[in-house]
C-alpha cells in the first residue's frame, strides 16, 4: 500500500491538512459572525398590523415580542368596557395578531 505524499492534498482540502482546516476554520467564523449580525437585524426589525378595523394595532419585533399595542379611543366606551374586551380577545384580533407575530 502506497503512502500519501506529504504535499499532496488530504480529504479535498487542498494544501497540507492544516491549511485546509484552518481555512475551514476561517470560513466558519465569519458564517458566524454573519448569524450573528442576522440575528441583531432580526430582532431590531418591527412588524405592524391591525384588527378591528384598525381599532387595535400591534407592533411586534423580530423576536415574536410585543412592543407596541394601540387601542383607538373609539374602541373603548367607559360604559360598556366589554365591547372593548370582544375587541382585544375577538377571534379575528387574535387571528390577525398571530398573522402580525408569524410575519416578524
């Protein structure tokens, strides 16, 4: 059985073995870095969206968080705060919410 030539390259990586994995190496760590600011775009981005006829409006960053919730005056009626609890919690508010929340 032959033995491989020490400056042949080893596995496909070209060169010695410790310049192919150190290029490997190189190339993992800036993959990383490329997550990493991804993700920093990620969770500063904003995603928007209304119910209600735009009655509720809630604002969610990249993360799935909810960092903003507008309520019109129009929504709520000091004398019958139920209707403004069918608005919040109304099958289509949480509908388009969880529509708001998949899109960020």
């Amino acid at each position: 059985m032959a033995m491989p030539n020490p400056g042949e390259p080893i596995g496909g990586l070209g060169g010695d073995a410790a310049g192919g994995f150190g290029a490997l190496f190189e190339q993992t760590q800036k993959m990383q870095a490329a997550m990493i600011d991804a993700q920093r775009e990620l969770a500063e981005a904003r995603v928007e969206g209304s119910a209600g006829g735009g009655l509720v409006t809630a604002t969610v960053n990249g993360g799935g968080e909810l960092v903003d919730l507008k309520i019109s005056p129009q929504a709520v009626d000091p004398d019958n705060t139920e209707t403004c609890y069918h608005v919040l919690l109304g099958r289509q508010t949480l509908v388009q919410l969880g529509d708001v929340l998949r899109r960020a």
